[in-house]
C-alpha cells in the first residue's frame, strides 16, 4: 500500500504480498490511523490489518486481526 499525502511526505507499507489500504483518518496528534487488509502479515489468507503512523508517516504500532479464513477491515 502507498500513502502519499499532500506534499510532506509518501511511504509504502507493505510485505511480499499483498496489502492494501481501505480507509484513512487523520488523528489529534497530527499522525494517521489506517485500515486494510493484508496477505503479507497475520494468520490467514487476507487479515485485517491497522496500521498507527505519526506525522511524519513512521509507524508507531501495527496489529493484525483474523484466522484462517479472508478477515477485512473497511
């Protein structure tokens, strides 16, 4: 997944496989929540994925949610 926003700054998240971004909200201290799915990390084939960034697009925590089956997040 690609995150480019305004001109400040562009980063891709992502592992081998893939990954993708369903949702995006700008939070009170200026940093980001993402929401996707994910075949790159977790347990199953597509994993919901939550990513925390900062506001200079480093990530500050990620987590994974699901099982064996398809599990996403919009």
């Amino acid at each position: 997944m690609c995150v480019h926003l305004s001109d400040q700054w562009a980063r891709v998240y992502s592992g081998s496989s893939s990954d993708n971004a369903r949702s995006i909200q700008q939070t009170s201290d200026l940093g980001f929540i993402i929401a996707g799915d994910t075949r790159s990390f977790g347990e199953g084939s597509d994993d919901a994925w939550v990513l925390k960034l900062n506001a200079k697009g480093d990530v500050t925590w990620q987590k994974t949610y699901g099982g064996n089956g398809t599990d996403e997040v919009y």
